[in-house]
C-alpha cells in the first residue's frame, strides 16, 4: 500500500513536469537585412537536454533547429532560410542572420529536460527599410485653380510622396506640429500626401516616414520653397517693397514732426528778445528854480520837480 501510495505520488509528480508550462508570446520586431537571435533563456544546455525549434508555416509546425545530446541539427532542406539558421551550443539559443519579410511568423520553443517541458513562442514582425520621402510641387493642383484667382499667387501646393511602402503613416509637420498624415496597413501601395503653404509662413517643414521601429525625414525650408514655387519670390518681394514704403513714409513724416515741434519751441523766444529790443530809455533832465520865502535871513531851498518819461 505505501509503495502503491509512493508510486502514485511520483507519477503526479513527473505528469507535471512533463506537461509544464506555456510562456506568453513574446513579440520581436526587427528591419529586413539585419539580424535577431530568439533567446532560450537558460545559461547551459545539459548533456540530456534537447532543444527544438518549430516555425509554423502554412498553419504547420515545421521543425528548423535543434539540439540533442549536445548534438546541433539544421534542417538545411528547408529552402525559406537557406542557411540563414545558427543555433547557440551552450544556451540553444536561435540566430536568424539577413532576415527577410518572408521570415515574419511564429517560432516555437521546445526545452525537454529530464523532469520538466517547457513552451516559448516568439511572433516576429519583419519591416522592409524606408525609403526616404520626397517632396515636390504639386502641378496637378496648381494647374487646376484658375489664373484669376490672386489666393493661389499667395499659396504653393506641396506632395509629399513615397513608394511601394506597406505597415507605415506618412505625416507632413511644420515644426514639431502634426499638419496632416496618412496610413497604410500590409498591402504595399504608394502613397501621396498634399500641402498647402502660404508664403508669409517662415517655419520648416517636414514629411516624416514611420513604421513602428523606424522612420525617415525629409526636411524643406523656406529656400527650397521658394526654388520650387517662383510666385512666392515675387509675393514676398512684393511685400517687402510695400513694407519698405510704408517705413520710409512714416519716417518722413516724422521729421516733418520733429521739425515744426522745435520750430514752435523757438518762437516764443524770439517774441521775447523783440520786446526787450523795443524798450526806450528817457532821459533824466533836472529843473530847479528859486522860491522866495517870507524869512529874510531862511536860505533858498532847491526844489525838484517830477521826471517824465517820454
């Protein structure tokens, strides 16, 4: 009864191991061309351990990779890696070398030890390299709109353009500001993104190419902007004449200003120094004359008169 017990306790314990356990899948995301290693996550690989690597193809786990008792083996029949396969003989770990979109799918890991099983799963997202934007004038637009109408003088019509692209947002910016912006999922299409600009904007623009792990920019200042549309030259020399008018006005009438100002301030002056020039001094002229008194021996007294002012 108690060997029955232990024997039943041993082969609970063992179903467990051997059944073990499912890890989440862990998403990879890597550029067409480069490299990636999908890691096993133990430090040595045991004499009698084994490790299997699967990529499901067609719905299908196909077996590419593998170790067991110290042995590597490649399934080099498999024409979608041709060779592209290299396994880590201490860790089991998987090298993908000169990834291709074709090799974007789920891969399975498999870690047999002597008590335990262990699941891994890896979803890898390949992206093909960006092409870099590019921003010409929009001649379609700029052909539609009328001769007449003076608004498209003052604006230039902008596309921005990239081709054969798939799982990117193309977006035009004016700064660090977002204008506008377009997106395409896994068909590969062109796209095309318009602009309208105004001549009087002085910032830089941008069109920006992304896709989750990359991006590409194409910048345009106001030089380029005006190589490309000519009209905007002659706008803003236009408006720099009118605004040269105005200031060279306003500092004539100024001066106009400042000189009747101080004229005003000189006059009473001058109004002043004529007074002072007109004032006429008389003379002083003394008459004395002899009064008789009714004393004899009084002496004479001298009496003066008034002065006039003539």
């Amino acid at each position: 009864m108690i060997h029955e017990s232990f024997f039943l306790c041993l082969w609970i314990w063992l179903s467990r191991g051997v059944i073990g356990y499912t890890d989440e899948v862990k998403s990879v995301l890597i550029t067409e061309g480069d490299s990636v290693t999908l890691n096993t996550g133990i430090s040595e690989v045991q004499s009698n351990d084994q490790i299997l690597w699967m990529f499901n193809i067609n719905n299908t786990d196909t077996r590419i990779a593998e170790i067991h008792r110290q042995n590597i083996y490649i399934d080099a029949t498999n024409t979608t890696f041709e060779k592209r396969l290299q396994m880590d003989s201490q860790t089991g770990s998987l090298t993908i070398r000169n990834i291709r979109s074709e090799h974007s799918g789920l891969y399975k890991l498999q870690i047999i030890q002597i008590i335990q099983v262990t699941y891994k799963s890896f979803s890898v997202a390949v992206y093909a390299p960006l092409p870099i934007p590019v921003i010409t004038r929009d001649t379609s637009n700029s052909s539609s709109s009328s001769s007449s109408d003076r608004s498209s003088v003052s604006k230039c019509s902008l596309l921005c353009s990239v081709l054969n692209v798939s799982d990117v947002t193309l977006s035009w910016f004016k700064g660090n500001s977002l204008l506008s912006s377009i997106s395409v999922s896994d068909l590969s299409i062109s796209l095309y993104l318009p602009l309208e600009v105004e001549y009087q904007d002085k910032n830089t623009y941008s069109c920006v190419l992304n896709n989750p792990i990359s991006n590409q920019t194409t910048h345009l200042d106001i030089t380029q902007l005006f190589h490309m549309c000519p009209e905007l030259v002659q706008q803003s020399q236009s408006v720099a004449l009118s605004v040269s008018i105005v200031i060279v006005l306003v500092l004539a009438v100024a001066v106009v200003v400042l000189y009747l100002h101080h004229r005003k301030c000189k006059q009473p002056r001058s109004e002043v120094q004529t007074c002072e020039e007109e004032v006429l001094y008389a003379e002083t002229t003394f008459c004395a004359r002899r009064v008789h008194s009714t004393k004899l021996n009084e002496e004479d007294h001298i009496i003066y008169s008034s002065v006039n002012a003539k």
